[in-house]
C-alpha cells in the first residue's frame, strides 16, 4: 500500500522536498541522497551526490517520438509537486517478506515548446539506498497513440568508476556472458551494455543502473555515446526505427540508480519491489516456492534397473528421490535429446507440428503427475515458448488437468515490447490456471515479482548449465553474478552438480558434468544467490548418501529477512537469510586461499545451535571434501572460517528452546 504523509509546498532548498526557480531537489528519508532535476536552456538535467559527494553530473532526461520530434531539448517546466509516501506490503516471494520503506516523490511536468506540443510527466523517488525517475506520457491533444523511438536518458558519471559490466553484440541475447572488469573510460564508444551494470566510483562509493517495472514497453540497455552512458531500447521485431507503440495514456519503467557506501545495502535493496504494481494474485495459497529436480543437466542418468526413455519408470525414480528427501517438485524435461511433446523440429527449436499437447508415445502424463501427487511431490514441465504460445489456452487448460503445477518456459532471448507483452500475457494466463513459471533465455527480473508471484525465478545469467559444454563458469564468476545480476533479483543458476575437481583437472563431458569450486562453495550458493526454485541438477545417487546433502534437503528458497555480512566484489561474499526462527548463512570465495570473520550479531538474543559446513583443508586437491562441525554460539561470538580456492560455506543456526 501507499501512505501519503506530507505533501511539500514550501519553497526554501534546504528542504527534503523542495521547488526552487523551476528545479526539484529530492532528499532520500535518511539524507544521504540528493537528487536535484532541473530544465536548464531548454533541455531536463539531473544531478546525484550521496554524502555531499558527486555521482551523477548533469545527466540529461528525455524522448524520442517515432516522428521525428525530439523531446530532450527546446522544453518548458509546466508545474511541480512534492510529496513523501510510505511503501508497506508482504512479499508471497522474495528475499524479505514484510516490506516498510519510506520515499520522498517529486513530480515535473514538461511541455515541448516546439510543435506539436507534446507534453510529459516525470516521477522521480528518492529511497535511501536509491533514487528512481520514469516518464509518464497522458493523452495528449496531437495524436492518441504513443511512438517512442527512443529515451535520451544519461548517466554522465563524475570521474573514472571501475564497472563490472556484461557487454552484448545486439539485441538478440539470452544474456549469458562473461562480465568485463573496466573503469568506464575504457570500455568502448557504442557497445551495447546490459544491465545490472555495476560501477564503483573513486571514493568508494557502489552505483547499480537497473530498471523497475518492465510492462509492455522496451527492456533498457546502456551504450556509452561521447564517455556518457545512454539508454537503448530493444528494438521492435523488423521495426529498428521504433521501440514502443501504445495507446495513449502510456508509462515507461523506471530507471533505477541503486547507491551506497556499502556494497550489501545494494544487495539487500527492495526498491525494485517497492516500484513494481501490487500482487494481483487473490489467492496466492497455491504459490510454493521449493526445490526440483532437472534431470536434463545430469543425462537423465538412471540405474540399469530402470529402461531409459520419457516413460512412467523414469519419472517414477526421480519421484520417489523427491518424495524420500522433501524436495518439492520434479521436473518432466527431454530425454536423449527429444522433448516430452511431439515435435518434428531440431534439438531445442521446435518444427512445424510441434505440439506442447500430446506427450511421446509411451509417456503417460496424467499417470506421472497423479503418481507425483500421490507421494507429496509436485510435476512440472519444460518448454519451448515458440511451441508453447501458439497453443497457449488449449496447453494450460490440460496441464492443469493432468495435475502439473509449472513449468520452465525457454529460449525467448529477446526484450522488445513484443516479447515483454508475450512474457507478461503467460504469466497472466498462468495464474488463472495455477502454474508456476520460470523464464529461461530470459531478460533481467524488474521487481514483477511481487506482481505475479508465481513467477519464482528467472535465468537471463551465464550458468552451470554451461559446465555440459564448456569451461568459462568458475568460482570467480559466481561472485561476478552476486555483484550485477542478482541485483535484479532471483537468478536461476542450475545449482546442485555434486562432482566437483580441481580447475587443472576439470574437462568437459555432457554426461554427468564436472563442476569447478568445492562443496562448500555449491553449499553456499544455494543461500547467497536469491532463487525461488533452486533446482537440483544432479542424479539421486549423486547425492543420497553423500556430504552436504543434509543442507541441500532442508535449505529454503525464498526468506524472511537478508542481511550481507560482508561483500567485497570480485574477492567475497557472506550473506545471511532468516527464515522464519532459522537463520541460514552462505559464503562464497574466489580462487585465493582467505581466512574471514563472520560477526553473529544478526542473530536474536539466546543461545544457539550452529550446523556449520566449511571446506576441509585438502580442498584444493580433493574439492568434494568438506568439515562439518555443530557447536552452540550467541550473537556475541563471530565465527573464523577458512575457504579454499575456490571455496565457501554454509551453515545453519537455531535457538536453542
């Protein structure tokens, strides 16, 4: 909900609300932050500084229109008003779940002095932790249909930052890369930028650009045009000229620039929530956020017992693994390189009479899902979205029929405003049938979330799914994800490969696949990276029976409260997550041998039983090896752990009764 405390109508700048000769000066609640927006010769500019310290320098706002008329220059301030609001919600998934934060709202309106006369709203918030602005277009006298063939918004940063940044060729993306380590002024003129894009000012000062809200409009990307950092739009399918096209009145998402000194506030942030619409969900009680199985990524690996095949036998033995272990779901996927679904097209791309209704011969979809249910265990599906939305009303209507309860939908690798209409109508049609959904070859998470919590997770990130073909995923890069796209939040990572070998030894196989970094650092993994369907990739006998598997059964997907213990990107991170009176703790480390000291005082009053996984000291030769140790604590104490190359930890703490 929104509360509305106080509106400002009185002038002087000093005040955290304030209009003064036609600017707006916003301070976050806690003051740290001043956001000051301004039409100067014509043209809106911006500024940021936190502490008194510079950010963002003159930084140009405006619009492109499909017809030529350039909505960045030659404009007018109509009126301004200021008000302060309360963001208050629950969160059905995420990585809090009740949500109190206040904000400071500016609003300017813009009028082009050029003909026609166009005008536009611009809504700007400041969060401590945060400011965001977006662009309200309302019916206008010229015409009732928006054509939007671009945004000039900037980021004109003061200084040299060093970025973490995952550079793309175009458009067409599934957003899986590398992420380039570059202070700005070398990363070249006009290269397409995805986002969460990262950057670290001289002062030590962390920024993250992102965007909230993403509804039938274009996903944003950043191109650094003349060293200053531009938005781009994802281009419309064979229509480059034009990025959005809606009736009037219309909105575009909001930009967000995420700010701290502290690297874990950015972490911890919830702005992209606080901005995205209201749960629209009525009754949320069918939303569960779990574990599932992913045979795919292990080779559908079966005992010599079992006849292969996508038959009743082989989802029965991955089953009765969940049912055994309290994972929660069970995905129904491909086998030897062929969909569950009838479809005559090549691997991975469906032909022309794909047809996500009619399983193969020989798999019984109704008799897998009632077995599922019958032991506690919910089915799910893979599939392509290209044979999937065709057919989308007649497929969700039988799914829900035979008793499945979600599936991964694949392979989109765009963010237009087609797709983005494409992805939200599925999530929609979805929920009116009680199916869960995970985007797979994906744009970003924009805080939706919170809209259509069904949605429990999403990839859109370079993953384990890689270490089937290729060497590029390592400890290193983990650490790179928690620090750019985890900052948008849930990231499907394909988590849970229990074969762990030492990099010089590490070769790539599609069957049973090798991991890099030890156990403790997969343990880990499962609580610092936010997801709300981990997926547990690997084959049952991989882990019954083996270390570390005890944590993996019990460990939740979505929390109550997160707390960054420490951060420090390209080297560590500790993070602890509380669910319900359980806290959960997970570090990750990069390749170097490091000693850190995990405080406790996040922990409440009371003594403590602490279940604690850490790597065992031959980890560089013998990844899988791992210590485990329970001892009792209180907030008082901090914990020394050590982790390998590589390496990381988990653990779990409970007060004792």
């Amino acid at each position: 909900m929104h509360r509305f405390l106080l509106f400002c109508f009185i002038f002087p700048v000093h005040l955290p609300c304030s209009i003064a000769q036609k600017s707006l000066v916003l301070h976050s609640p806690d003051d740290h932050l001043r956001f000051v927006i301004r039409v100067s010769d014509g043209m809106l500019q911006y500024e940021i500084d936190y502490k008194g310290k510079p950010i963002l320098q003159k930084s140009n706002l405006g619009i492109l229109l499909g017809n030529g008329n350039d909505l960045s220059q030659n404009l007018k301030t109509r009126k301004i008003k200021t008000r302060e609001g309360l963001d208050e919600y629950e969160l059905i998934v995420g990585k809090t779940h009740r949500v109190r934060e206040p904000y400071r709202e500016g609003i300017i309106s813009i009028r082009s002095r050029s003909r026609p006369k166009w005008k536009f709203d611009l809504i700007s918030r400041a969060y401590n932790g945060g400011i965001a602005f977006r662009y309200v277009f309302p019916d206008q006298k010229s015409g009732d249909t928006l054509f939007l063939a671009g945004e000039s918004s900037c980021f004109n940063y003061f200084g040299d930052p060093r970025s973490m940044v995952l550079l793309r060729q175009n458009f067409i993306t599934s957003h899986e890369g590398l992420y380039s380590h570059e202070s700005l002024s070398r990363i070249q003129e006009d290269t397409l930028i995805d986002l969460p894009a990262l950057f670290i000012t001289p002062d030590s000062i962390y920024t993250a650009i992102t965007e909230a809200a993403l509804s039938d409009y274009a996903g944003m990307y950043l191109k650094k045009r003349k060293g200053i950092l531009t938005s781009a739009l994802s281009p419309l399918p064979n229509k480059a000229e034009i990025k959005v096209k809606s009736p009037l009145p219309h909105q575009s998402p909001w930009r967000v620039i995420l700010v701290s000194d502290r690297m874990g506030d950015l972490i911890e942030s919830n702005i992209l929530t606080n901005l995205s619409p209201p749960n629209k969900i009525k009754d949320p009680s069918w939303i569960t956020p779990g574990k599932t199985t992913f045979p795919w990524w292990n080779g559908n690996i079966l005992p010599d017992s079992i006849k292969g095949g996508n038959n009743f036998e082989t989802n029965k033995y991955y089953i009765d693994f969940c049912a055994r272990n309290g994972i929660e779901y069970h995905s129904i996927v491909e086998y030897g390189g062929h969909q569950w679904y009838v479809d005559d097209g090549e691997v991975y791309q469906p032909g022309p009479n794909a047809d996500v209704t009619r399983p193969v011969p020989g798999l019984d979809m109704k008799r897998v899902c009632d077995y599922a249910h019958a032991q506690g265990v919910k089915p799910r599906v893979w599939v392509h979205w290209a044979a999937l939305y065709p057919k989308i009303d007649t497929a969700f209507a039988l799914y829900e029929s035979w008793g499945l309860t979600g599936m991964m939908i694949d392979f989109m690798d765009r963010d237009d405003q087609e797709m983005v209409r494409i992805q939200e109508e599925m999530l929609e049609k979805a929920a009116r049938h009680k199916l869960h959904v995970q985007f797979h070859g994906a744009y970003k998470p924009t805080g939706m979330s919170r809209t259509w919590p069904h949605e429990l997770t999403r990839e859109g990130t370079l993953n384990y799914e890689v270490h089937k073909w290729d060497s590029t995923v390592t400890p290193d890069h983990d650490l790179d994800l928690v620090f750019t796209r985890m900052l948008a939040g849930p990231a499907d990572c394909h988590l849970g490969g229990f074969r762990a070998v030492p990099r010089d030894s590490f070769k790539i196989q599609y069957i049973k696949p090798f991991v890099q970094g030890t156990r403790c650092h997969l343990l880990g993994m499962y609580v610092v990276m936010e997801s709300y369907l981990q997926i547990l990739a690997d084959y049952p006998d991989a882990y019954e029976g083996e270390p570390g598997f005890d944590f993996l059964r019990e460990v939740p997907t979505s929390w109550d409260e997160t707390r960054v213990i420490a951060a420090a990107p390209r080297q560590y991170v500790v993070i602890a997550r509380r669910k319900r009176d359980f806290w959960y703790i997970g570090a990750i480390n990069n390749r170097e041998d490091r000693e850190i000291s995990i405080p406790l005082s996040f922990l409440p009053a009371g003594n403590h039983t602490l279940d604690i996984y850490t790597d065992a000291g031959d980890v560089e030769y013998l990844p899988n090896h791992l210590h485990r140790e329970i001892k009792k604590g209180s907030r008082t104490d901090i914990l020394k752990i050590r982790m390998g190359p590589g390496g990381g930890m988990a653990g779990k703490a409970s007060i004792d009764q």
